[in-house]
C-alpha cells in the first residue's frame, strides 16, 4: 500500500531532502515522516507551506512511496532518481554513499 | 575572437554584483522563492532534480583556451569535475550551490563569458554554424552577425519579456550544420548575384510540443537591415504572439495561425517604418565587429599532406579517425578537427574538467587557440594544419577524446533526461549509452555510414529528435518509460519533422526496435552510398513499419 512523504530541495545548494519525522529536513528519505491517512497528508502539506515561508526549502511535494521492509520505495522512477542519483553516475548523488542501492 | 570592450565588461560586472546581492538577498530570506525565482533564471539558475544548475551561455559556440580552462577550473571547484554541453552550444553545471553561483559568474566575466538570457522569454543565446570561418563551403563567416545580435538583443528593453523564449541561428553555408530552420528566426548569410551579402530570412521554426520547419519570408536581406527586419518580426511577434497559452506562445504558432503570407506583409510594412532609422547597421560598425573575426594568419603548411599518406598507411585507427572527423577547411594546408564527446557507451556531451584542459592546450598549440562547440554536443578545433594532425590524434587519445563517429549512428545527441532534469519523463542518455554499445564496431558504423539519432526525454524536444534520422522521445506511460519513435527528420538545409513510427517501445525494447529499423535499411538500400536518410526519402515509412510492427515482428 502506497502511503505519503514531504519531499523538497534545499535553498542553499538544492539537494533532494524529505521532511523526517523530528520535524528536521533529511538528506536520506529513510526517517521521512510517513502519512499513512488524509489528514496526515494534509499536516505534511501545511509543513511544507511553513518550511517554504522559513525559506528552507524550495519546489515542495508530496510523494508517493511505498513501504518495503524497513525501507521506504518513492512509486515514480522521477523520486526513486532524486532520492539515490543519476542512473548513468553512481559515482555521483546520495547512491555515492549508499553503494546497495539501485535507482530503475 | 571577440573581444569585450569597457561597455561589455561593465556591464556583464554590474550583472555580478546585481545578482550576488539578488542571492544574499534570498539566503537571508529577504525575497521569496516567488520572487527570486525569475531573478535566478535570468542570470542562467535552474533547479532541477539533484541541485541547482547553471546554464553558461557560449556565444555563436566559440571558445579561446583561456575560456575553456575557466569552464574546467569552474567543474573542478564548484562542480563534481565536468560539465555538459548542450544542443544549444552552452555549457551547463550540474552540482553548483547557490551561495556559490555569484563567485562563478565572477569567474565566469574575468574572461568575458557570463549565463544571460540562457533562459526566460527573452532571445537566447545566439548560436552558429560550429564551422564558422574555417569551413572550406563557406560563402562568409556568419559570426560578426551573431556577435551583432548578441550585443543588440543584450537586455534589449523591448525584448525582456516576449511571450516566449526566443532563438536565433545563422549560418554562413548552403549546408546548414547550424539547423536554422528549426529555430525562431534562422538567418543564412549568401551572395547576390552582384556579390553582395545578405541573409535568407526564415522564421517560425522550432521543435517542442508543435514541431514546425521555418518558413522563408525574405530570399535575400542586405546586411545592413539585419536589425531593423529583425526588429521588425520581434515586434510583430511581441505585439501578436499569444500570451494566454504558453504552450501556443511560440512565433511558430502565430506563423502557422497568421499565415506566412500575411505575416511576411506585417513585418514587411513594419520595417519600412524601421528600415531607415538608427537601426540600420553603419559600414564601420560592421567592419569593427568584422575585424574581431578575420581569419587567422595560418602559416604555409603543405609538408603535412606527403606525412598525412604516410601515417594514414602505417595505422587504420587514425586513418578512420581522420575519414570521418576531419572536414575540408578553406586553407588546403589545414583541416577542421570535431572532437566526438560520444565515447562509446559514453553520456553524450560530457566533458571531465581534465580533458576541457587537455582541449585547451591542443587548442593554443595547434588550432590557433580557437575551440567550438556544436550543437551535436561535440567539441571542435577549427584550425588544425595537415601536418599536425597526427600529434593532435595522439594527445586526443590520451584522454579518450579520439571516437572517429562525427556523423555516425554512435554520434547520438541527447538531452540529459530524467536521470537531472526536473521537466524530463522518461531517461535519454541510458539509452543513447545501450544504442552506442550495441552499434559501438567501428566496421559496423562504417558499413550503416551517416546516422543521426536524437533522443529527447520529453516533449520540450532538446534533444532535437524531431530532425534526427532516427529520433527518440521518452514519455512516461502508467509510470513506466516509453519511447516513441520517429523516422525521417533532418535539421539541415532540407528540413524535415521525423514522422512517428507507431506505438512505442519499453526500455528493454528500444535498442532492439533501433536494430530492426536499421537492419531494414540495410536489407533496402540501394548501395552504400545511399544513406540512411535518402532511403527513407526514397521508400518512405512502410518498410520500416513493416519490419517493427508486422505480426512476424511481433512474433519474433
């Protein structure tokens, strides 16, 4: 079952990030505060508001994922590329530092 | 080359510090996203999946070491050690932070380039035939006219807020290398039959959503009245073009909704208005502007054609490397060098910061410290003597800059897709890459012979496959990758849209789908002379359909 998380670039240097569930912006979307209900989804829509009024963050949305163990699987292969990095350089983005990791 | 002269350098600084202080501005929260977002995109900022990107305009695509050096210290310290160059013949960074964007474009003008106008609906970056003053067809030299409109349209007024991004090439060439029928306005610098110069003037081209082949609205314009006529279309454009749709807010659309005849009238009666004001161009502006691009003085080298056969004989790499990306120049003594940024299994149009050096320095010892850019996403040495072009090979080598395709089926453009771009659906460059290996034998490419393929990740076409031979448009179908096939285009001097083959093909198939198009052609043409091209003029799209769709393709 597909459930929710808040996903985001950073102002300063645009990296991918995702709202965690300690309210701070993450670099991995593993912690990504999860709604799993409408209500939930509407809560990480007003966070999102808020973090882009405290100029955080930039280009904020809510996302699709689905929960795979312990690890959290972004549906669409646009997120699953911004969450790991570019398919043709795993030498470069987040896959850099998580060598198990495939994208497609 | 060009030179900036104290208006250019003032300018392009105070643009600089304008920016720098737009950016502290934003880091401190004193502008909105809202706000800065088109501050950014005027000085060349985008954000796409990974981090922001800067697009570096690189003007009619030529370049002096000095520049391309810049270019690769900037990959080296602000970047992740490369940079990407684009069908637009600019250079984007795909890793830059913001904070550090107004110390780049610092970089950037202490050696007179900068990242205006690479977006927003303004005239772009004004681009050329990547031969310019070398080509041995070449009637003249098309960038003095480009490097005029550059200046002119530079923060142009009139010109900042046009319903739509606006794109201009000129070519010099009855063979157009530079696809100007596929752009807004595409200008072709010829002779009269009294000798004088002037342009055929075509407008409305461009690819995107609404493929459109320009139409030609004047056969021959002095070169004296290239501002005023082109004022003179800008302002019918800015006047008529529509703002309500974005998606119809090309000039293409109001060509195609005006009618070419109606609108040749419209611009023709506002240039009468313009044509003897300010605008028109005085001699000794033209010459000035002239004289920055004189040819080089190139010494007398005829040794180099007796060593040429000699080497040629003594290795078959270089032999084929010098067949395929050596191009006759106007000096018999001198040939023009693409250099392929289409490794095999390679991403096209990659350059690593250590071979934009090692360019560099070939470009300063033996191409008279010219280096351009193509809008095939290749590099080029314009000016390489006969007799060096063996120690050019070697050096290229060094580095894996030496894949004889220029032309071939593995010289694939394509955009960079979903794998960095925040409008991209599906992935281009994997699949340029799995195409480049499976036609990667370099008797095979010899044997298809000229073979453009195109492959773009969405509909916006950068990857220009609406003109590719064979061209290639990702899209993203109950989230998977789908890629659609096209037949048929061509961006040069007989410009044509590809014509869509069918249904489309997953990313397993598509390699495969490439082959079987390919292998038809094979099985059809009339001789190895006749290329890929000229048989589907020939037969058409049925044998290709044929042998992708039938019930036995399907079966098989």
């Amino acid at each position: 079952m597909s459930v929710k998380v808040l996903t985001a670039n950073r102002l300063t240097d645009g990296e991918a990030v995702w709202l965690g569930a300690n309210g701070e912006w993450l670099e991995q979307i593993d912690g990504a505060l999860i709604a799993r209900h409408a209500e939930a989804v509407s809560a990480l829509e007003e966070a999102g508001k808020a973090a882009i009024k405290s100029n955080l963050v930039i280009d904020v949305n809510v996302i699709d994922v689905e929960e795979r163990g312990t690890n959290l699987y972004p549906l669409r292969l646009r997120e699953r590329i911004r969450q790991l990095g570019p398919t043709i350089r795993l030498d470069l983005g987040k896959q850099a530092e998580k060598p198990k990791a495939t994208a497609a | 080359m060009y030179r900036y002269d104290e208006f250019d350098h003032a300018f392009v600084s105070a643009r600089v510090e304008q920016f720098k202080d737009q950016v502290e501005r934003r880091l401190a929260g004193e502008l909105t996203e809202d706000q800065f977002r088109p501050l950014r995109l005027m000085n060349g900022v985008y954000l796409q999946l990974h981090a922001y990107m800067l697009r570096v305009a690189i003007p009619y695509g030529t370049l002096s070491s000095r520049q391309m050096r810049k270019l690769a210290h900037i990959a080296r310290h602000y970047d992740r050690g490369y940079g990407h160059f684009t069908t637009r013949q600019n250079l984007q960074y795909n890793w830059p932070a913001l904070k550090d964007m107004p110390k780049v474009l610092d970089e950037l003008a202490s050696v007179e380039m900068h990242a205006l106008q690479t977006s927003g609906n303004c005239i772009r970056n004004v681009t050329a035939d990547h031969f310019a003053g070398a080509a041995a067809d070449e009637v003249a030299d098309p960038r003095p006219y480009a490097e005029i409109l550059r200046q002119w349209s530079s923060m142009h007024p009139e010109f900042s807020y046009l319903p739509r991004k606006f794109k201009i090439a000129v070519t010099g060439a009855e063979r157009d290398r530079a696809a100007i029928q596929v752009h807004d306005i595409g200008l072709h610098l010829k002779k009269n039959d009294a000798g004088e110069l002037g342009f055929a003037v075509y407008v409305g081209g461009g690819q995107g959503r609404t493929p459109m082949v320009a139409k030609k609205i004047r056969d021959f314009l002095p070169v004296e009245d290239l501002l005023s006529y082109t004022t003179a279309i800008m302002r019918v454009y800015n006047l008529n073009g529509r703002r309500d749709n974005k998606y119809k807010a090309r000039i293409k659309i109001l060509v195609h909704e005006t009618g070419t005849e109606e609108l040749t009238r419209q611009v023709e009666a506002e240039w009468q208005v313009l044509k003897e004001t300010d605008l028109k161009l005085p001699q000794k502006d033209v010459d000035a502007i002239d004289s920055y691009f004189a040819p080089p003085s190139l010494p007398v080298r005829p040794e180099g054609w007796s060593g040429l056969a000699a080497a040629r004989k003594a290795d078959h790499s270089f032999s084929t490397w010098v067949d395929q990306n050596v191009t006759p120049h106007k000096n018999p003594d001198y040939g023009v060098v693409t250099i392929s940024l289409k490794p095999i299994g390679g991403i096209p149009g990659d350059a690593t910061d250590a071979q934009m050096d090692l360019v560099a320095d070939i470009a300063e010892k033996f191409s008279q410290d010219e280096i351009r850019v193509s809008h095939e996403q290749n590099l080029v040495l314009p000016h390489v003597a006969i007799a060096d072009l063996r120690i050019v090979y070697d050096l290229l080598l060094t580095d894996g800059l030496a894949t004889a395709n220029a032309g071939l089926i593995t010289d694939i453009i394509a955009c960079p897709g979903l794998d960095y771009c925040a409008l991209a659906n599906a992935r281009s460059i994997p699949v340029a890459q799995r195409i480049s290996e499976r036609f990667g034998k370099p008797e095979r490419q010899a044997d298809i012979g000229e073979l453009k393929i195109k492959i773009s990740g969405c509909i916006n076409a950068c990857g220009h496959h609406h003109v590719g031979h064979i061209g290639i448009l990702g899209v993203e179908k109950k989230g998977e990758e789908l890629y659609q096939i096209s037949l048929g285009g061509s961006g040069d001097e007989i410009c044509t849209i590809g014509d869509i083959t069918g249904r489309g093909f997953s990313s397993e198939e598509i390699v495969d789908a490439v082959e079987t198009i390919v292998d038809r052609y094979l099985d059809i043409r009339t001789d190895k002379e006749e290329n890929f091209l000229a048989t589907y003029r020939r037969v058409g799209a049925a044998p290709f359909k044929d042998a992708l769709y039938s019930e036995a393709a399907n079966a098989a």
